[in-house]
C-alpha cells in the first residue's frame, strides 16, 4: 500500500529504487542433453518415463509374502525387478504404477505361479540377477521383456505364463543399430 505524501517518514523507511532487469532475449534449444522436437528418444537404455515410478517399490512389497521363488532366486531382486518392470507398463499410458501392474509384472514371469515352466524359471533367474543392486541390470531387464508382453492383462499372463517372447538381454546401447524391432 503506497504512503501518504503528508505523512512524515524517516529517511530508513523511504521506499528504493528496484533494480531493472533487462528483457530475456530469445532462447534456442542448443545444449547437448536437449531434445530436438516435441517426441521422446526410443530404443534401448532410453526408459521409459512417467509419474510417480517410486511407488512401485511400495506396492511391490505387498506382493513379498506370494511370490513362488527358486532356491537361486533374491526377494529383494525379484521386488525391485517387478517395481521396474510395473513403471515401464505405467510409464507407457502415461500414469503412476497401481498394484495390478506389480500384479502384471509378477505373472509375466510367472512369479504368482504354483508351478511355472522350468525354461521360464531359467530365464528369469537370469534376467532378475543383481536387480536391486545394478542400474544396468535393471535397464536391461526392462528392455527384455517388449511392450506388447505388458500391455497384457495379468488374467491373460496368468493363463499362460512365459509364452511371450524375451528379447536377448545383450541388446545394443544408445546409438548403436537395434535387433528386433523393440522400442524401449
């Protein structure tokens, strides 16, 4: 509220002159980490962004107590793999993880399973190694499985689990010519 003219006021609490910024020029998106159009980059190593992907972990703990694992197998591998694989499947419709993609997660391996196929087994003992500890196990864990296994709905996975098809956990870096036609 401005001061009166008429009221005495010491020099102190006289109101000073604000600093003038100058009008910003025009900015260009030239720095190396900028995109250069409106989509994201696809392929390997990429990930797959969206919303709230830490609460993943929090609602993969729910499923600690149902999980059928092997002898050779780490709960806390296998939590943290689902968490990462339930983000990639939310990431890829642009929500927040919910407990029915940890619940899809763990079908698509057939961790909720009684008696999952041996090969299966095999296959995800070696994908789901190191997870929790490894962030290049975790990327290629979420590059190995294609987008279409997890666009399917746990009830589908449930009924047969392992008959999607697992991409070679080796695939190619950023830059480098991709096999398989999968997109991250």
């Amino acid at each position: 509220m401005a001061q009166p003219t008429f009221v005495p006021i010491t020099e102190a609490d006289q109101v000073r002159a604000a600093r003038r910024l100058s009008v910003p020029g025009a900015w260009v998106a030239n720095r190396p980490g900028d995109l250069a159009g409106p989509g994201r980059p696809s392929g390997t190593r990429f990930g797959t962004p969206g919303p709230d992907q830490g609460f993943a972990l929090a609602l993969a703990h729910r499923f600690e107590d149902r999980l059928v694992l092997s002898d050779a197998e780490s709960v806390k591998d296998v939590l943290f793999g689902g968490a990462v694989l339930a983000s990639k499947r939310a990431g890829l419709v642009g929500r927040a993880p919910c407990i029915y993609d940890l619940e899809a997660a763990f079908e698509l391996f057939g961790f909720l399973t009684a008696n999952p196929p041996e090969g299966l087994v095999a296959e995800r003992r070696r994908l789901f190694r190191s997870v929790a500890h490894d962030y290049v196990a975790q990327r290629s864990l979420a590059d190995a499985v294609p987008d279409a296994a997890l666009a399917l709905k746990p009830d589908e996975l449930r009924s047969r689990p392992g008959e999607w098809r697992v991409l070679p956990v080796d695939a190619p870096g950023p830059g480098e010519p991709q096999t398989g036609g999968h997109s991250a």
